[in-house]
C-alpha cells in the first residue's frame, strides 16, 4: 500500500512535533513492533487519564473551525 | 421253638437294622458331603473358568482401547502439530506484513497504533466503569 506523499509528511511532522529531538523515523525502522506497542501504550494511558478532557478539546476546536467556515462562506 | 427264635431273630435283626440304619446314614452323610464338595469343586472350576474367560475378554477389550488410544493421541498430536505449524506461519508473516508496513509507513503506523490505544483506554476509563 504506497502512501500520499503529502498525507505522509503530515503525519511525519505530527509524530516528529510529538517527539522533539529524537529521530523517531529511524528509531521505528529500527524497532518496529517495539514503537507500535510502545505508541499503543501511550495512547492508551492518555486516553484512560485524559481522554475525556482531550475528546473535549477537539470537540471545541472542531466546532470553532466548522464555525469558522460558515462564517467564511456567508460572508462571501 | 421257632417263635422263640423268630423273637431273638426279631430282636437281632431289630439290632442290625439299627447298626445298618446308622451305616446306612453315615455313607449317605458321607456321599453327600462328597457330592456337595464336589458341586462345589465344579462350581468353583465353572467360575475360575468364566473369570478366565472373562479376564481374557476384558484384557483383549483393553488392549483394543489402549490402541485405539494410542492411534487417537497420534492423529491428534499430528493434527495439533500441523495447526501450530500453520499459525506459526501465519503469525509469522502477519509480523512480517506487520513490520513492512510500519517500515514504509512509520508515521501512520504510530499513530494509527496510538488512537487505537487512546480509543481503548478512554472506553476502560475508571469513571466510565464506576
């Protein structure tokens, strides 16, 4: 399965924003079911912490992005 | 003369009658218990052979299990062999797919692994579950 190069570098640079100063590209080549496992860990411990208070942020900023673009789009 | 013998001849044939009863009975009780001993020989050889017999069945109904068995545990033991040599590979190849895909795609893979995480753990949350 080859990847949209572009919707790769997003993710790239999402991961890469998360892990500052550490070169996480070679670090998952290196040892890839290790970081897979590792990424699901982290991700389940944030989400049993602070998943709600999280799912509530997105909310927030879905809506002012969505809210945003009405506003755009009537203006124009 | 004669009564008279006749008397005596009564009264001792009267004693040997008795003496011939009492023989009589002491070899009847005597063939009886002959008998009984030997009904019971006979009954007791009759049952020796039955138990035989039946020794003999259970032992040949026995061996036919423990090769039934046996054949059973090697048709099973193979077939579980096979089983776990076939997951084997598939668990093998779906780490080698597995890894291929995070190789080529590191930055999806983690990601797609941390909200599966993410997902889970807020679905087992402590206060979802109280």
């Amino acid at each position: 399965m080859t990847a949209d190069p572009e919707r790769q570098a997003i993710e790239d640079r999402i991961v890469g924003s998360l892990t500052p100063g550490l070169d996480w590209v070679a670090l998952v080549r290196a040892y890839p079911l290790a970081s897979v496992a590792v990424a699901a860990s982290v991700g389940f411990l944030i989400g049993r912490a602070r998943g709600r208070e999280i799912l509530g942020i997105l909310g927030d900023l879905a809506g002012e992005r969505v809210d945003e673009s009405v506003r755009g789009f009537l203006i124009r | 003369m004669s009564n008279a013998r006749k008397k005596d001849g009564d009264e001792d044939g009267g004693g040997n009658v008795t003496s011939m009863d009492l023989a009589r009975e002491a070899v009847a009780e005597g063939v009886e218990k002959a008998r009984s001993a030997v009904s019971h020989g006979v009954d007791a050889a009759r049952e020796r052979m039955r138990d035989s017999r039946l020794s003999a069945r259970v032992k040949k109904a026995s061996s036919r299990a423990g090769e039934a068995a046996k054949e059973g545990y090697g048709v099973a033991r193979e077939k579980l062999g096979h089983g776990y040599e076939r997951a084997r590979k598939d668990l093998d190849q779906l780490v080698g797919d597995v890894n291929v895909y995070v190789r080529d795609n590191p930055g999806r893979a983690v990601l797609i692994a941390a909200a599966a995480g993410f997902v889970l753990g807020f679905l087992l949350r402590r206060d979802r579950r109280s």
